[in-house]
C-alpha cells in the first residue's frame, strides 16, 4: 500500500557509543496502550534543536494541536544544536527516547539501523502525504523503508549581497551560466575592489555540499550500498584546491579568519556583517545572516550538471520503544499538514513539502523568505533526483570534512594528501 494516502484529520563518538546500547534498558511505559480521554490524556514527547525564537513557536503550535486534540498532551524538549545529538544518544541509551524526535542529515540512518526509530507504515493511517511535492516523501526512506517525514526542504544555495557587489562595481554573476573558476575570480575582485575586511566569500566545509560538488562531477559522495566513499580522490582533491585557491588570491580571508567565521551565529559572520559578497549556505538559513536585501542564486557549475537537491532541512521520527505510536504520528500530521501550524511555522524548518500549505503561507513570509521559496522552485523545476540517505557511520564526516580542510588552508597538507586521508578515515567509519 502507498504510504499516507488518507487524509488528514488534523559529540558524533558519544552519540554512535550511546546507540551500540540503545535497545538495552528499555522497559514497558505504564502509558502502553492507554486511550487518552479530556479529563485523563496520554502524554507524548517532543524534541527538536533550535533558538528561543524556534522554541517560542513550537510551543505555540503546541498548545494549538492540544486544544484541537484534547486527548493528547505534548511536552515540548529543545535543546541546542551543538549538544542535541549527545543528548538523544544518552537519552536512547537510558530509555527515555522522546516520541518524536526532529532529525537530519546521517542520522536517520545511523538511528535506523540500531532499531532506534520506527517503521511509519505501521502508522502510515495517521499521517497524510498526499499533498507532499514529487520526491518528498522518499526522502525519508531508508532500505525501502519510511523512517521520517520531512519537516520542510531546502537546498543548497549561493547567498549574494547586492550592496558589496555594487560597492565593489562588480557585476551580479549570471547563476545560469557561471562555473567554478567565475566564482574564485569573482571573490578574488570583490576583495581588490573592497575596504579592507570585506572580502568576495568563505569556503564552505559542508558534506552536503560535498555531495553537490561530486554529483556536478558525475559521482555521489558515497556508493549505492553506502558501505565507501563514492566521490573520487581526485574530484575531492580539486574541492580541497578550490578552497586554497579562493585564500591564496585573497578572494577568502586567512584560515583563522576562515575558521572563525565558520563558527560564528549567522549574525556576526562577515556575510551577516555586510563583509562578504557571497556565500555558499542553506537556502533557509538566508533570513539569518541580516536585514539586507540578499539575493539567492544557483551554485556554479548547476547549468552544466546539477548537484543540487530538495532535502529535509528537518525531519521527524518517531521511536520505536513509543508507547503512544498512533498519537506521535497524528502530532508529526498536524505539524506538516496543518495551516495554522504552517503559519506559524513558516519556512523556519524549511519550505513545507504540502503544496497547499506551501502556497497557502507564501503571502505571509518576507521578501527574503519569498525568494527562497521561487528559488526551491527553480530547483525543484530541474527534476534533479535526491540521493539515497546519508549511510550510518557517515555522521562523522562532517568533522573529518572540516578538520582536512583546515588543516589545508593552514598549509599543514596538500589536497591530494587530504583527499587521500579523508576517503580512508570515512570509509574506516563506514566499514
């Protein structure tokens, strides 16, 4: 049967340690089975990672879904992005796993394949997709599995500043034809032409956009089985060269500098500052950086293969070990199929992956939040297939990603030797 077709009624080591054991431990909830009524209602639990403001909305959708499901309480859990996972991992290995869960990149697989997460087809009744865009439900599938409903997508895409181009009296690039080399040329102008700290970009040490790279260049990051890397030592190496290139002629600030900002809140990076005239980021991450009148552009290289995608900027799970499955899933509904909690929601958890409510909270978002949604229909408009999940194992990669790559621009290796170094080290986390 087609999943969701009725509708609706309403630290990485630490974490992977903590799940070798999250199947011990793990006793019968005395909520197992109980049928919540208005007087007595059974009691759910919700986590997610965010800021207050994300908090501060949760809890209101919260409080709407609860007055239309007065049987139903949800205990709302948010936690910051930095010790989320650590968290979930001791919370798994305790067995006090949150009902629904809010997940992202690896580990969706890296849960699944411990048993951690249920298989939603056994609760595919209460949860609605048939609204979903093309290719948004599959995202949460793991082995033929669903695991996940998408909380809303977005994309990788290039943030441009207008004003520092125009400062600069550097033309806007053309999105449909620019390539790689424009890019570093580009950013190598726009720090001549600009005061000093402003500079064009910042390489972006990212493995989903890692992924981009290797699909522009007719490999995947990682094989079908997910068992190695798929991208080439020699693709990875001109990624590591690009990032070099970009600070050797001053279109990127110093490794410090570059490592500095790759830590710092949205606010306070050179982007955010107004120093910075482009930059690789997530399509809804652009409202972060400031007030200005950014634009939203295609990668380089998109027009000659595209690599990029429609992912889950979040996505929702429910536990396997839940004792109250069926109203997990009925919340996961409200939240992704709701209009009230899309107008609440917004593009805050990405672009909603229902069409209606994606039309439907459109009027209601700002200009910036207006142009990623044309700009996740460009992408959308390419039919570009996603990959398969990230592999479990593969949470690490992000560390390995960002350590090589800094260890480049200090100059203490060469990209070949970091490209080298790197497709061992991960395929080691995968084997």
């Amino acid at each position: 049967m087609k999943f969701g077709l009725r509708k609706s009624a309403v630290g990485v080591t630490g974490a992977i340690a903590a799940l070798a054991i999250a199947l011990t431990g793990c006793g019968n909830s005395p909520q197992a089975g109980k049928v919540g009524t208005a007087e007595d209602p059974v009691t759910i639990r919700f986590a997610w990672w965010g800021n207050d403001s994300r908090a501060k909305t949760t809890m209101e959708v919260i409080k709407a879904f609860e007055a239309a499901n007065p049987t139903i309480k949800v205990q709302g859990e948010n936690t910051e992005y930095s010790s989320y996972w650590d968290k979930m991992a001791t919370q798994i290995a305790g067995g006090t796993t949150p009902d629904v869960i809010a997940m992202s990149g690896a580990y969706p697989s890296e849960y699944a394949s411990r048993g951690v997460l249920l298989n939603l087809d056994k609760v595919k009744d209460q949860i609605d997709t048939s609204k979903f865009a093309e290719g948004t439900v599959d995202l949460g599938k793991i082995d033929g599995k669903q695991y996940t409903i998408t909380a809303g997508v977005n994309s990788m895409s290039m943030v441009l500043d207008p004003e520092v181009f125009e400062a600069a009296g550097v033309p806007m690039p053309d999105d449909e034809k620019w390539t790689w080399d424009d890019y570093a040329q580009i950013a190598a102008e726009i720090t001549s032409k600009s005061p000093a700290g402003t500079f064009g970009t910042t390489p972006m040490a990212n493995d989903s956009f890692l992924a981009v790279w290797a699909r522009q260049n007719g490999e995947d990051l990682y094989t079908d089985d997910g068992k190695k890397m798929g991208i080439s030592e020699d693709t990875l190496t001109r990624w590591f060269e690009l990032n070099k290139k970009l600070m050797d002629t001053g279109g990127a600030p110093s490794a410090s500098q570059t490592v500095e900002d790759g830590s710092a809140q949205p606010e306070m990076t050179l982007m955010g500052q107004g120093k910075q005239g482009m930059k690789i980021s997530w399509s809804n991450q652009m409202t972060s950086y400031s007030g200005a009148p950014l634009v939203m552009a295609k990668l380089p290289g998109e027009s000659k293969q595209p690599g990029a995608w429609l992912r889950s900027s979040m996505e929702y799970a429910i536990s396997s070990k839940s004792a109250q499955p069926k109203e997990a899933a009925l919340f996961i509904n409200y939240l992704v199929n709701n209009m009230d909690a899309a107008s609440k929601i917004k593009s805050d958890r990405g672009m909603p992956a229902n069409t209606e409510l994606k039309a439907g909270i459109t009027p209601l978002l700002k200009e910036t939040q207006q142009k990623e949604a044309a700009y996740l229909d460009r992408i959308a408009a390419l039919k570009v297939q996603a990959p398969k999940p990230f592999p479990a194992g593969s949470s690490a990669t992000m560390e390995v990603l960002n350590r090589y790559n800094t260890d480049v621009l200090f100059g203490k290796i060469s990209p070949r030797d970091a490209a080298k170094g790197m497709i061992s080290e991960v395929n080691q986390n995968l084997s």
